[in-house]
C-alpha cells in the first residue's frame, strides 16, 4: 500500500459514535499528521502498515475524546473551600469574594492547568472554559495542548478583570481582533448570567457575535430565585427577557436550564439553542433538574459539562454522565432514559455540535481529526465486557483511562502526562492553598 502513516492504534474495540450504535471488534484506526486516515481490521491494517508504529491496546476501547461542554478551569484551586452552601449564598458570600482578593494571571494559569491535567487524565480533550484573564487559560491549555473554546467574560460587576460591562466589552473586543495563533483554539463571548448583564450589555454581545461570528456561552435558568428575581425586576422570566434582546438563537450555549415550563422547551427547539447540562453541579448546590429527556424528544442538542470542580467536585465527565442518565431514569420513572449509547454521544458528538465543531470532532471518522480516548477494561471490577459502551458508561470513571490522542499527538500515555513538570504543578497548588485557607478562615 503506497498512503502513508503515522502510526495505528490497534485496540479491542472501537465505539465510533458515527454509525450510531456501532462497535468495531479488533479495527484499527491510522492515523495521519493530525488526522484520522483509515479505519480497518487489526489484521488487514499490520500489513498493510508494516512500517509504523502500532500501539496494541488489548482489553481497551477507543472513543472520540470527550468534550466537557461547561466549566471554569481556574477554580479547581477553591475545590472544596465553601461546601454544603446554596447557590446564591456560595457565588455571593464564599466565591466573589475570595476571587476579588485573589484572583490574577498567575491564579488562573496555575488553576487552569491544574483542572486541564485532570481533565486530559479523564480522557477530555475539549474543553469550553469561562474565566477572568481569559489570555491566562488560554495560556494553560496550550501549554497542555488542549482543544479549548476560551469565553471572554461579560459582567455588570467590577472584578480583578474588569471593572464594569463597557471595560470587559472593550477588552473582549481587543481580544477578538487579535491574530489568532492558536488552531485548537477559539473564543467565544461569555455573558455571565441574565442577573449579572444589563440589557445594554446583552445587546451589544449579540452584535459583536453576530459581526466576529462567534458562539455565547450564559447561564441562564440556574434556579428558581433567578427566575423570580427577574419577574420582580422586569416582569419576564429571563428567557424571554434575552429572546427579546436577539441572544435567543442557535449560536446561543445556555448552560443549566433547571426551571422549563414546556412553551419554553419549544422556544429553546425552535430557535436551535444548544443546551449544556451539569447535572452533578446542580444537585450539590440545590439548583434544580434540567428535564434533558423533554428537550431531547424535541431533538434540542444536549451536551454535558462538569461546571467548576468547586461546585461539583472533579471533572470527570464519565461520572458527570452517568449521573445524567440516572438522574432522567428517576425523574421520569422510565429506565430506557437516558440509554448509554446516548450518553456517550453526549459527551462526544453533542458537545462537537455544541461548539460547532462536529466536521472535524466528535467521532471516529476517517477525514476527522485524531481526538481520541482509550479506556482500559482490563480491571476484574469491569469483566465480563457484554457492551463496551455500556461498561463505559455505567461503570467507568477518569480511573479507567490509559491514552489521550489531541490532534494526533499522544497527550497521555499509559496514565502519565510524560511531558508536563507535575511536582512543579503541585508546589505551586500547595502555595495556593496556605493562601485560600487563611483567606477562607477570616471569611468564616
Ligand atoms: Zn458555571
């Protein structure tokens, strides 16, 4: 055969997500600079392919890497720092304000590569991220080599970043017209929350989305205080209230979604609005359930995200959509909601759609760039293997992942991150913690 390759990647099998339902048995995928360019039998592809490297995965399955669809990458460092609180009480009276005495640069490089390990160690090899100094994440997943969508920040509010709506707008903008360098990056807007923005700010968010054609990431319907606070203050539920303002439309990501009355499932379908759920974020902070079975049945795209590891508290997205499909399972009091295959194209294919990037990730596709996850069932807790894809959402977790592919580079290898200065990582979380315990104590 004249093409030529990379390498192979020979696991026992391969959930593809595209066919749906489909699992390969002894294929194997090649792989070309950063692309997928051929999927055939084990046996075929080592001849084939005599001279490259083939990497043999026994007892491992292969999926396209997973996409966490919502999260705040630097607050990995305030893990744990205000448990067991209520939403509003938690980001009003623990988080703001250890933010406003804290957060810098330096803050977020160090949280951000600190989630970004753990996520790639969980097989994430794409992340929608939502932060102040969003050039710091930017910074830390590149160092990783991680596919990131980086959201600029749009708050009402004063913070270490900015210090009113017009400031994070006219920083925002610098920042969109910028030569970007990075190709597993993009930037997207990032409108806080419907109490957080003016309608001024929104208005001018949809335009400069619309001009630099961009995706709005927003938390939006998170509880039902937001949803009566707004009814008070402007006589519509915030929903209605951002339609009314042109951000209601498929570049929107609304995040959470607890509180739906069923005229608003339509309105969400009808204008193709992507939905990111974090159930696991949800539940510990008493915010409520997002009905993802009643979206689902309108064909509304769902994706999943971890929120921030202090609300949750990993981001291990195998967990996260498990919980997803449990949760729907009880709620509806149906168990064929939400099935595994389902779930596994949650966290792959949805979350490429979510972002927009379904033509280059997502699946195992020849043409398709190399984002790939391997898990390793090899573990007496996981045999007998009947369905991989069911093993792997029902009884895998970020434990079980042995190899991260981004871009066609091998991130992880055998569960080590080889070419990332961790002692280092941890010294610096280790400074980071002494600082937010003795801040946290004058707090409390
Ligand atoms: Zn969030």
């Amino acid at each position: 055969m004249s093409q030529k390759i990379d390498y192979l990647i020979s696991p026992k099998w391969i959930a593809p997500v595209i066919p749906r339902s489909c699992v390969l048995e002894d294929y194997s995928v090649a792989v070309s600079q950063s692309t997928i360019s051929k999927i055939l039998p084990t046996n075929e592809a080592l001849k084939n392919f005599r001279e490259a490297p083939n990497i043999s995965l026994p007892d491992q399955l292969l999926t396209p890497g997973f996409i966490n669809v919502h999260s705040h990458a630097a607050m990995s460092l305030l893990r744990g720092i205000a448990d067991d609180r209520n939403m509003m009480d938690w980001l009003s009276n623990w988080i703001w304000p250890i933010e406003e005495k804290l957060v810098d640069p330096s803050f977020v490089l160090d949280g951000t590569q600190l989630a970004g390990v753990e996520m790639i160690m969980g097989g994430t090899t794409t992340v929608a991220d939502n932060y102040f100094f969003p050039e710091a994440s930017s910074s830390a997943f590149a160092s990783l080599g991680m596919r990131a969508q980086i959201g600029i920040p749009v708050l009402k509010f004063k913070n270490n970043w900015a210090s009113d709506e017009r400031d994070h707008l006219a920083k925002g903008l610098t920042l969109l017209n910028r030569q970007q360098d990075n190709s597993l990056q993009s930037l997207s807007l990032s409108p806080h929350a419907p109490y957080s923005v003016t309608d001024e700010g929104f208005l001018r968010v949809a335009e400069l989305a619309k001009k630099k054609k961009i995706k709005i990431q927003l938390h939006l319907h998170e509880t039902s205080q937001e949803i009566q606070d707004s009814l008070d203050e402007c006589g519509l539920r915030p929903l209605a209230r951002i339609e009314n303002l042109g951000i209601l439309n498929r570049s929107l990501q609304a995040i959470h979604l607890t509180q739906l009355n069923s005229d608003e499932i339509e309105r969400l379908a009808k204008n193709e609005v992507h939905v990111g759920h974090c159930p696991e974020s949800n539940m510990k902070l008493g915010s409520g359930i997002c009905p993802i079975s009643d979206l689902l049945a309108k064909n509304v795209n769902v994706a999943i995200g971890t929120d921030s590891a202090a609300s949750n508290n990993d981001l291990d997205m195998l967990q996260e959509v498990r919980t997803a499909s449990f949760l729907s399972k009880a709620v509806t009091n149906d168990a064929s909601q939400i099935a595994a295959e389902d779930c596994l194209e949650m966290i792959t294919l949805n979350g490429a759609k979510f972002l927009g990037l379904e033509h280059k990730i997502g699946s195992i596709e020849v043409g398709k760039l190399a984002d790939l996850t391997a898990i390793d069932m090899s573990s007496i807790a996981l045999k007998p293997v009947y369905s991989p894809v069911s093993q792997l959402i029902y009884n895998c977790t970020s434990a079980h992942i042995s190899n991260v592919w981004i871009d066609g580079k091998r991130i992880l290898q055998n569960k080590e991150l080889s070419k990332f200065n961790m002692p280092e990582l941890e010294r610096k979380v280790d400074i980071w913690k002494e600082k937010i315990m003795s801040l946290a104590s004058k707090i409390s």
